[in-house]
C-alpha cells in the first residue's frame, strides 16, 4: 500500500495539505484548479520537493528521507519528455543496463517501428507516446502521471488510458494520475481525490 499521511509542503505563504491511500494495482486520480497543488503532490511523491512534514510509506518503508533514486518511482509529465536529438530506440533504453523488448512495447504503444526515428521528428502525441514506453519499462512500484495525454486525440487517448489501466494490473502499481479531464478519471480511476482549497480530499 501506498500511503501519504499528514503531508504538507508550504510555499509563498500558502501550506498544502495531502492524505491518500492507495492499494497496489489501482489508480488514483487527482483533480484540481490550475495552481491548486496536484502537481506538488508528485513532486513530493517523487523527492523532487522535501516535505514540512508527514510522511509517504510503500508497503510501511519510509520513502520521504530517500533519495529520488532510491524511490523506485516513475513520472510522466506533460511536456519536455524525451532527449530530440536521440532515436526513439535511445530514448527508451537510456539509464538502463538491462536490454528490454523495445519492439514490444513500441507495439503496446501504437508506434511499430518507430525505432530509428528521431524523437525531433514526431508529433507531440508521438512524443508523448514513446515518453510513455520509456515509463512503464522502468517497471517500477509508483507511476505517476503529470496530465501525459493531452497532446494526443480522442482515439489515442483512450488506448492510452486502457494500457495505463492494464499494465497498473498486470505490475501491481500503485498510480497517481494527475488530469483535468474527468472523463479519463471516470475510465480507469479507483479512487478519486480532488485539490480544494489546498487540500487534498476525496472526491
């Protein structure tokens, strides 16, 4: 289980408060204004922001005194994902010395054959698909997802939600799914927190 209790981080003068539990393979989806604080959540989930003060348990171990490598989290943000002046292929394999089925997960992604393209020259959805592939082999305990899909159209934003919804399955991940959009909460959430009034509740 994934669990952040009583946590809070305070910036200009205004103090964020979050609480969210989360069992292994489900999702959360995190709701909220532009400004409210989702993605200070993630940040703090990730160890890019030290906390004031709380605390985010995996599975009762400690994670918010630990580095960010040590966190075993993966993030997808909205914007600036991949390296342009690297292959598809590169994109997905850096960082990592085992060698993974690109092909495969090129294919769970609509992008088949895409290996030797340059990520300079894909479309924003492309890129937010690779971006994507990069993540989930990384097959981590946490992902977390910063609104990845807005780049992409109706069709391919839903078979990315469905693969979204699988793999949280098929790897027991616990995801925390940042997004405006309540339709997509509607499809693959299990739980429902909104940011209201710099405070993260259940919907």
């Amino acid at each position: 289980m994934l669990s952040v209790k009583h946590l809070t981080y305070s910036y200009l003068g205004i103090t964020y408060r979050y609480d969210l539990e989360l069992e292994a393979s489900q999702i959360a989806a995190i709701l909220g204004k532009s400004g409210s604080g989702k993605s200070t959540l993630l940040d703090l989930l990730g160890g890019f922001l030290e906390p004031q003060s709380g605390e985010i348990l995996l599975d009762g171990r400690h994670l918010e005194t630990l580095p960010v490598s040590q966190r075993n989290i993966a993030i997808l943000f909205q914007h600036n994902n991949l390296f342009e002046h690297l292959t598809v292929a590169q994109n997905l394999t850096i960082g990592l010395n085992n060698k993974p089925n690109i092909k495969s997960i090129l294919t769970e992604v609509g992008l088949e054959g895409y290996e030797d393209r340059f990520a300079s020259q894909l479309s924003g959805g492309e890129q937010q698909r690779v971006a994507l592939a990069r993540t989930l082999l990384r097959q981590s305990h946490i992902l977390l997802l910063d609104e990845p899909f807005s780049a992409l159209d109706s069709h391919n934003r839903h078979a990315m939600l469905d693969l979204i919804r699988r793999i949280t399955d098929e790897q027991k991940l616990h995801t925390v799914f940042i997004t405006h959009n309540l339709e997509d909460s509607r499809l693959i959430a299990d739980k429902c927190y909104e940011m209201k009034q710099h405070q993260l509740v259940a919907c």
